[in-house]
C-alpha cells in the first residue's frame, strides 16, 4: 500500500475515484488513512495532511486513552460482558460437551472438560459470543433495511482489529466485529446503520452525514458511547 510520513507520522494512501481528500483515523491504536483522488500528487496530500495535523493527534490521543482489558485467563470470578452487561464467569470442570450458559442476571457458566486449556476456553467463549450475536443481527437489519430502503445479500460475522463493521457494496454483504457482541446493543445498531448506509453512498462525506442525520439523528452519541468503552486486550481479540 502506497505511504506517506508527516510530523512522525504513517499514513496510508488509498487513491479513488472521487473528487475530495477524506482523512480517517481508525481504532483501536489509531491508524491514518487518506481517501485521495487518483490522480493527486504526493506534496498535495502531504499539504492536506499537515494541515489536519491537529485533529489526527486528538484522535490518537483519544484512542489510546481508552480503557482496555486485561488479558482474559477464563478463570472463575472474571468480568465478562454480553450486550453491555458485566457477568461474573463461572467455570464448571465436566466430562459431557463444552457450553455456555447464562444463569440468572449476573453469572456466565462456562462448561468445560478437565483440563482444558486457556486457549480452548477463549475459543468455545468466542463461539458462543458470535452465536449470541448473530441472533441480535437478522431482526436489525430487517429493521433498518426497511427504514432506509435498501437490502443486502449476505452479512457475516467476524474479528476485526481496525473496524467495527464493513460493506462490500459491490456484493451487497456487511460484515460485523465479533467484539460488538460485548457491547450495547445499540451500539451494536448503530454500526448496522452505518454499514446499510454505505449501499446509498459508497463514502463518508456530506451525503453520508446527512443519510446518518436522517434515519439515526442520535449517532454521534451512540459513536461517542462505543468509542468510550473499554476495547479487549490485544487489538479487540481474546
């Protein structure tokens, strides 16, 4: 990928087809990227770069205050969250299969055979997180699909460490972090939205801004809610 560097800086340069330089920076350890026209020389987008100087600092700065957990051991007593509620982690040794089950308002049992190992656990808890989350997903975008008028052919669910979402707008398929699954679900809508919105226009710009503004009039603050959230240890990962 192309690069540039300003003020001790990385930034990658994605030239497109479009008319305007759009300057991003990405959590959760605050990559850069410039959205530039195809044919924009270097000393231009370095110009646009250094003039925003400020504004990409505040973000980093931003991003790398943000709380961030501890490594999970999966260990009886340990805080974990589903949907933005905290439950305490129960870890139950038997012989029968592997599960997880939700008891009452505060505990989540995680069954195991003797033995298993962290990296097991994290595995069958990573599991069970994505199907706790796909159950959430189908009824949203039904939702929202309706609302804004559009409609998607696929949508997955996936770790990813600079994106709560994606949309390949060619295929029509959204993709959704697996860590969303932690989070309020509203969070967990927002980012819906936010994705669907990119079938009405492939850029954040000012039509995408006002799309937002449209159907989600709330979602600086629902944005400003996630951003603020503890992300996991090593990248949004277990």
């Amino acid at each position: 990928m192309e690069k540039i560097s300003v003020a001790n800086l990385t930034i990658d340069i994605v030239r497109k087809d479009i008319k305007n330089m759009h300057l991003a920076v990405y959590p959760p350890n605050g990559r850069i990227r410039l959205s530039a026209p195809e044919k924009t020389d270097s000393e231009m987008m370095r110009l646009f770069v250094i003039s925003k100087i400020g504004w990409i600092k505040k973000h980093i700065k931003n991003f790398n205050a943000q709380p961030r957990e501890t490594p999970r051991e999966f260990i009886s007593g340990e805080s974990h969250y589903l949907l933005g509620k905290r439950y305490l982690l129960n870890v139950v040794e038997h012989k029968g299969f592997n599960k997880v089950e939700i008891k009452g308002t505060k505990t989540i049992n995680l069954f195991t055979k003797p033995n298993t190992s962290k990296e097991d656990k994290g595995r069958i808890m990573r599991e069970w997180h994505r199907n706790q989350l796909k159950n959430q997903i189908p009824e949203l975008i039904t939702k929202w699909e309706n609302l804004i008028g559009v409609k998607t052919n696929d949508w997955g669910v996936k770790q990813m460490r600079t994106k709560w979402g994606t949309c390949n707008i060619d295929e029509k398929r959204i993709w959704i972090n697996l860590e969303l699954s932690k989070k309020p679900v509203i969070c967990l809508e927002y980012i819906i939205v936010h994705e669907l919105i990119h079938l009405l226009e492939r850029y954040h710009n000012d039509k995408f801004t006002a799309y937002m503004n449209q159907f989600l009039p709330k979602w600086r603050l629902y944005r400003e809610e996630l951003n603020n959230l503890p992300v996991s240890h090593n990248d949004w990962g277990y």
